[in-house]
C-alpha cells in the first residue's frame, strides 16, 4: 500500500485515544505508508471556558484548511487517502463527522474508529431530527471500526447501520516497551519495597474509571493483610474526593495517590506491580489492560465492554461486578495469593501486537480505496 496516504485525527493532550493514534502511525509508517497526523485541540475545562472554546474554534478552522491542502496536494500526485478519525463521545463525534463529510466532499473517504462507550447511548437520548442527523453522519463513513464484538453488537442498535460496515479490530500493545526491564530492577527504580504486595492502577480521575469503590475496598482488604499498598496514577476531579475518602477511612498508610504518570514511567510501575487494577464502571477497549499483560501482571477488574473478551481465564486475570467494593477485594485478596505465571500472561498479550491486528487495518484501508 506504497500509494496510500493515512491522515490520522486524533484529539491533543494526554489519554488512551492520544496513545492509541500515535502508536497506529509510527506502525503505517513502518509499513511504508504516509501518515498525516491532524488533532482536534481538547478543550482543558479546568482553565478559562471563553479561552479554551476560543482555542477550539481557531484550531477547528485550521484543521478544515490542512485537510483541505493535504487532500489537495496528495490527489495531484495521484495518492489514494484515507481520513482516519478516532471519535470519542459527545463534540468529538460532532468534530470529526465535520473533517470526515468536508473530507469526503473533497473525493477523500473517512473512518470512523469509535473509541466512546456512549455513542450508542447519545443516539438513543437524541431526538428524532438529531437521529437522523447522525444516521446520515454514519451513512457516509466508508468503514466504522469497533473495539470488540460487544461494542459492534452496541453500533448496532443504531438504527440503518448495516453489520458489514462495523470492523471489528482489537487495540494492539507494543510487547517490546513492556519487557526492557526485570520486575526487581523496577522496583529499585521506582524506590518501592520488597516485602509489600503492589497493587497499581491508573486513569483519569473521573467517577467512570471507579477508584472510589477501589478505595472503598481497602478496608476489607488490609483487615485480612497488611502488606498491601495501592498506587493510583493520574490525575482529574475525583482527586480531592478521593484524598478524603482516604482519610475517612483511615487508609493512608495503603493508599497512594501518584498523580500524573509520566508515559515512560508506566511500563516500570507494570512490571514492578503485584497485580493491576481497573475498577471502572465503563470503558470500550482499555490499552493499558493490555499492557499490564504485556508487562505481565496480572489483571483485576471490572467484567465491563470489551473486558471479558480479553481476559478470558483466570490464568490472566480475575474479574468483579462493577460497583462492588466487596467483589472487587474478595478477587484482590485471591489475587494476591494465587501464584501467577508472568511469563505465561506475557505471552498471551503477544496475540495482541501490531503484526497480529495489522492486516485488519490494512484491509479496511483496501476496501474504502478500492
């Protein structure tokens, strides 16, 4: 696919969507493929509202003329183009069905890779005129690809959406990042003793990703052994919530909070960790429960989306009913205990690395060229 040009839409900043799209273009490049990276700037609610908003626009506008000019420019050197747009929920689906019909007004055909648990949800709370409006958005995407088969099951109740439109390509994981270092060389890194259990997690601090009812599991869990310790990563508006449901419960001693992760610190703190832990109550197709297997840890956590089609034996992990801070520590404490076999974990994630997904990809890009 020499004469193919991929222009990959990803939002700015920090997140599994960011991670996802910059690892899908260092591969295409791998491919000999030609990747034209655009992003829609992701407004920092946190900052100035009239400020940010203004930001968005200014970049909305640039980004319509950048795909103008590099549609323009690729077609007169006779390339075939792809628009590869991975939307999240709310104004991301919005914002890139913008780029995907200007783009397919242009003679570009455009994805969609549907990276939001909610986008089956959002349609169904629209009304009848925003219905059709966004029936007609998804009529027009040569492809939409799904994370998994129970997100493809969920598209589906989109009313008009025909099955063999719905791709079905898994998330990849990088094995190689995840296997520089011995478990106990990251622990020395990372400063962290050797007589705790390690159990790590992290996300942004939002209700969804459930670390409350994971603090709210310690309890139960330090009452049966005391040498546990729980690292959260990451940072978000649940953190001062959190610092003080810590305190109520008086777990200080086993709950840290790390705040933001830098990204090359993430494959240590996998590797030195006992046991990874996601309590979300809602997720698609988390790259970092791939990681964590790639690391070979094991993995604790919610039976939610995507999640059950991946950890499909309890050789690799242990699942919970979400929301249940009880469930969630009983498969914790059985966690701790069972004797795991990391090389076996790591090996599993090996059917999810790149060379293993990527003619899914390539496929999809053959059909909507063709």
């Amino acid at each position: 696919m020499k004469n193919l040009v991929v222009v990959n839409i990803v939002p700015s900043g920090v997140g599994g969507i960011q991670t996802y799209g910059k690892t899908l273009e260092k591969r295409l490049t791998e491919e000999g493929i030609t990747v034209k990276r655009v992003e829609a700037y992701k407004v920092d609610k946190t900052k100035n509202l009239v400020g940010e908003i203004s930001k968005k626009v200014m970049r909305f506008i640039a980004n319509l003329i950048i795909l103008s000019q590099i549609i323009k420019n690729y077609k007169q050197r006779k390339k075939n183009i792809v628009i590869h747009a991975h939307v999240g929920k709310d104004f991301s689906f919005w914002e890139n069905s913008c780029y995907g019909l200007w783009s397919e007004l242009l003679g570009a055909p455009f994805v969609f890779h549907v990276h939001s648990s909610l986008l089956h949800i959002e349609y169904k709370k629209s009304n009848r005129v925003v219905k059709g409006i966004r029936r007609y958005i998804l009529s027009k995407a040569a492809r939409i690809i799904a994370l998994s088969e129970y997100w493809k099951r969920q598209l589906l109740q989109i009313d008009g959406i025909p099955s063999e439109k719905i791709a079905v390509i898994y998330n990849f994981v990088d094995i190689k990042r995840f296997s520089r270092h011995s478990r106990t060389e990251c622990r020395k890194i990372l400063n962290l003793p050797f007589d705790k259990k390690i159990v790590f997690g992290i996300g942004r601090l939002v209700e969804r990703k459930g670390y409350q009812y994971l603090v709210e599991a310690v309890p139960y869990i330090v009452e049966k052994r005391k040498d546990v310790v729980f690292f959260i990563g990451g940072k978000g508006p649940l953190k001062n919530y959190l610092e003080r449901q810590i305190r109520e419960l008086g777990v200080e001693e086993h709950v840290i909070l790390l705040g933001f992760v830098p990204d090359d610190t993430i494959p240590v703190w996998l590797k030195a960790a006992d046991i990874f832990v996601m309590p979300s109550t809602r997720e698609t197709f988390p790259i970092v429960m791939l990681e964590a297997l790639a690391s070979g840890t094991p993995f604790i956590g919610s039976a939610i989306g995507a999640v059950p089609e991946i950890i499909t034996s309890e050789e690799f992990g242990l699942l919970c009913e979400p929301a249940n801070p009880k469930d969630l520590a009983e498969k914790i404490l059985t966690g701790l205990e069972k004797k795991w076999n990391r090389e076996k974990i790591r090996k599993y994630a090996e059917r999810f690395t790149w060379e293993n997904v990527a003619e899914r990809v390539l496929k999809v890009y053959r059909e909507v060229v063709k």
